[in-house]
C-alpha cells in the first residue's frame, strides 16, 4: 500500500520523518519530501505549507507525478 502524509508545517513534516525513518526525496513543487517503508507500505511525505489550498495542490501533485 501507498501511504502518502501532507504536514503542513516544518515541525509536523521532522516528526514524520524521523519517527517514520524517511529519507530526504526530490521535492515536490519546491516543497520538500521525504519517503521510505515501514513495514509493507511506501510513505511519501510532503510539506505543502499552511493552508488549504497548498496541501491540495502539494496533494495532486505528489500523487499525480511518479515519486509517490
């Protein structure tokens, strides 16, 4: 399974990564991202910034293009 994180903040995306054991990816939209395994499932996390609209536009993005 794919699993795929938008954190908007820096603190929440650290989290993720370091708990979650995430290796720094190609950003995406110029917003950076990281991914890995846990367990059986690919995580792609990605820090879109506060608001609405950038956590959608980092969502369609990532899951649109091929590192997700």
């Amino acid at each position: 399974m794919k699993v795929l994180l938008i954190c908007p903040l820096p603190p929440e995306f650290n989290a993720c990564r370091e708990t979650l054991g995430l290796r720094d990816s190609r950003p995406v939209s110029g917003c950076r991202a990281a991914r890995g395994t846990t367990g059986k499932n690919d995580v792609f996390a990605v820090e879109s910034g506060p608001a609405k609209a950038r956590a959608a536009a980092a969502w369609c993005k990532a899951a649109s293009s091929r590192n997700c």
